[in-house]
C-alpha cells in the first residue's frame, strides 16, 4: 500500500481504552499514535512509573479508506471521529506539528471539547475578551456567538481558536435544534 494514499483520521475510544486500542491497532499493523507521558504514581504500598494517556478517549490512525472498517472492528473503539459529516483528517503537517509538541513539552494533559450550538462560551482574545454568550452556529473554523451586554444583544462572528467553552447546552436545547431541523 503505497504511503501517500494513507490518512490521518482520529478514533473515539472507551473511556480509559486508549492504549489498549493503540496496541491492538499495532498488532494489526495499522499506523498509529496514542500520546501518553511518564509519571510517578503513589499508592499506600508503593511507587511506580506508569504510562499516562495525554488525549483522553482518542487515538490517531493513519489508514487508507478501505482500512477504516478494520479499525472500528477493534475492541475498544467506538467510531471515527467525525468533522462536517466526514471523517476528521488531520493532515500530516499538523500531526507532525501535534507529535513535536507532546514529545517536547511538558504537557500534563490535554483536554478535547467539541463546539455546540447552545453552548456557553467566553471569548479570550481580541476587543470582546471575557466576554461570555451563547453559540448560535458553527461553519468550520467560523464562530457565530450572541454576547449580552448592557440590555443590548450582538452577533460576532469570532475564529473558533479564541473560545472557550463554559458550560454545555442543556438537554432541551439540543431537543429544540433537533426539532428546528426536522421542521
């Protein structure tokens, strides 16, 4: 199989089935990468060095489209990780810049929230930082969040990298998006 032909995707794991599905995907001889980081753990009796995943319930792959089928057929994976419908690619420059950044840095752990619409959100750069509103849609990498202030309501349109996401939409909004996009 020829090497360009091969993608960068992401898989969703079990929880705490990251390194197990990492294996399994070797012994597959599917190209992989779990990033984890050595640290001393403490029980009563004694002290130990483990392995620690970084990305939390995710594992990368890279594989052709005709191997994804034996990749969600390995115990522990849930599905691919999915961007606009498609399966998410990650295109080799950024994972080679990922992969240097989690081998030379010292990161303690790395946390992965998807953006939804109805999600709370705090801005924390640019003219509206600390500003927090509600996001009203999402296309790509363009962000459309209603901000309150002073008993006025805004519309910016923001890049995704300078939100952060505080609190969840709750249930019965993500039943209203659902409904508005039945009807």
């Amino acid at each position: 199989m020829a090497e360009r032909s091969k993608l960068w995707m992401i898989v969703y794991t079990k929880p705490r089935h990251e390194k197990k599905v990492a294996d399994l995907l070797t012994k597959k001889s599917i190209n992989n990468y779990c990033p984890t980081r050595r640290v001393l753990r403490q029980w009563s009796d004694r002290k130990k060095y483990v392995d620690e995943v970084l990305i939390r319930s995710y594992v990368f792959v890279k594989v052709e489209e005709s191997e994804r089928i034996h990749v969600l057929q390995t115990p522990g994976v849930l599905n691919f990780v999915y961007w606009l419908r498609k399966p998410a690619i990650v295109r080799e420059v950024e994972m080679k810049a990922l992969m240097d950044f989690l081998s030379s840095a010292h990161v303690s752990e790395i946390n992965v929230r998807q953006l939804e619409v109805g999600a709370k959100a705090r801005v924390l750069s640019g003219p509206l930082i600390a500003q927090e509103g509600e996001i009203l849609k999402i296309d790509k990498n363009v962000i459309s969040i209603r901000l309150y202030s002073a008993g006025l309501e805004f519309t910016a349109i923001l890049d995704k990298d300078v939100l952060e996401v505080i609190e969840a939409p709750s249930k019965k909004q993500k039943e209203n998006k659902l409904i508005n996009r039945i009807q």
